[in-house]
C-alpha cells in the first residue's frame, strides 16, 4: 500500500507512458491516432479514490498537453486512466478479466 501511495509508483507508471511513446515513434508506428494508456491496477486498498489520486499523480510525469503545441506534429497522450478490475470489466466488456486464482474451470 506504501508504494501505491508513494510518488515512486507515479513516476514509475509516467516513464512507462514515455517509454511506449519513444517505441512507437522508433518503430515508425502511425502516431496520428487519439492514445488512450490505460493502466490495470488491482489491489484491496485500491479503492477509487486512491486511483484518482494516483492516476493524477502520474500525469506530473510526462506531457499530458504536448500535442496542443504548434510544433508538435504527432498525437500524444490523449487521456490516462487507472483502473481496477471491477471498473475494467464495466468499461471494456468485450475483453473481461479476472484474477487466476478466482477462475473456475
């Protein structure tokens, strides 16, 4: 729970973010579409609110606005969201997941 809290994970997840958009552009991947990084988080103390706090906490570190520039000629990061499974499952139903250990077969 610490480390869900702490700035670590933050800056963790926002190098992630930065990392996906420096492969995509160095594998010369179209960049002209919308990027929506969603990221599944599931823990017990990760209720909602934790979340929202983390999810805003991420977005201090990469450039969430970059693509508004003149400059800038491809499509940034759009929108950033943290989920947890229970949310995952309502927002995206065509692709459910679960936990291994609570899959019955």
């Amino acid at each position: 729970m610490e480390r869900m809290k702490s700035s670590d994970l933050a800056r963790d997840l926002g190098q992630k973010v930065k990392d996906t958009l420096l492969f995509e552009w160095a594998c010369n991947r179209s960049l002209d579409k919308p990027i929506h990084y969603i990221v599944l988080i599931e823990a017990s103390f990760a209720d909602s609110a934790v979340l929202l706090a983390l999810s805003d906490k991420t977005k201090g570190h990469f450039p969430m606005k970059l693509s508004r520039l003149p400059e800038v000629k491809r499509r940034g990061i759009e929108a950033f969201t943290l989920v947890s499974l229970a949310q995952w499952n309502k927002l995206f139903t065509l692709f459910p997941v679960w936990r291994i250990s609570e899959r019955s077969e």
